[in-house]
C-alpha cells in the first residue's frame, strides 16, 4: 500500500482497550464496528441447552474481527466475544469500513484472503478435536497455541477441548 492509503486507514482507526472479562460483543446485541485484536487474547463462547458455558475457539493477537459475512449487514451474534485478557484493539465503524473499501482498490481482495486463511485455520482446529482422544487434544492445543495456555485459564481451555476441567487437570499431572 501506497502512504495515502496508510494515512486513510490511520484517520479511520480508533484505538480501544478492552479489559478482562469485557465483552467486544454480546449475544443478541447488534454489532457496529470490524475491528483488529493487536495484543491480548479473547474468547468465543456460547451457552448451550443446560444453560452451561461452551468455550468454540480463542483469538490471540495480529486477527480481524468481522461482523458477519458482510459490512452491510445487520450482524446480531448468538455467541459472546469476551477478553480473557487486557486486550488492545483496533476498531473501524462500519461507515469507515466501507470508505476504505471503496477507495482501496483491491481492499476486499485483500480481505477476503484474511478471512480465508482464519477461516481455514478455525476448520482445522475444531476439526481436530473432533477426532483425538482428550491427552491429544490438549497436546495438540499446547502445540498449536504454545503462548496462550499460560494466559487462559483452565476452565476455558477444558471447554474448548470438551473435557472437565477435573480431566484437564489429570491429563496436565500425567504428562509432567
């Protein structure tokens, strides 16, 4: 990009901070900026039929954060987006969003290759825990997010791994 784009995403951008156990969004709220997680970690959750918590996946720093397949949409989640950590982000209404886009050329092209590659990413993951018994998804987790096991606590991993966090803490004490 050229430093007339730089300077016209740069006047666009705000900078927030979210801190722990802050939501970016919640459930049935609608969502009105696109933003871009540039240090911390946030969780995506939902409640599920017996009203407990499941943790579907972590977002750690250098992700974009879409509302919904589109910017002209009315995105409404069913899941929750909550900082496990103090987190700093980027943010963009959506009226900026869409000035971007229309005065970058190929910004969708370059946005729908982000999307992709987090999409796949996301895939290969969920994926993965569907098939491993629960020593290798956590062996497997450690592997793949080697810096957020230490800054999430063990409830939330267990949740995205499906598992209790009694059977966690067991798998983490038999492979010392």
């Amino acid at each position: 990009m050229n430093k007339q784009q730089i300077d016209l995403i740069q006047s666009k951008a705000i900078e927030i901070e979210l801190r722990k156990d802050e939501f970016y969004w919640e459930a049935g709220k609608a969502v009105k900026q696109i933003g871009f997680l540039t240090d911390g970690v946030l969780r995506v959750y939902y409640y599920n039929n017996k009203g407990e918590e499941i943790t579907r996946y972590f977002i750690d720093e250098k992700h974009l954060i879409l509302s919904g397949n589109n910017v002209d949409d009315f995105f409404i989640p069913s899941e929750y987006l909550q900082a496990i950590t103090d987190c700093k982000m980027i943010v963009f209404t959506k009226q900026d969003w869409k000035d971007i886009s229309e005065t970058i050329i190929g910004w969708e092209n370059i946005v729908q290759k982000i999307i992709a590659k987090h999409h796949t990413e996301k895939i290969k993951r969920r994926s993965d825990l569907i098939s491993q018994d629960a020593t290798t998804r956590y062996l497997d987790f450690i592997e793949k997010f080697p810096t957020l096991a230490n800054r999430i606590p063990l409830s939330y991993i267990a949740s995205y791994l499906g598992i209790t966090q009694s059977s966690l803490s067991r798998i983490r004490k038999n492979i010392r």
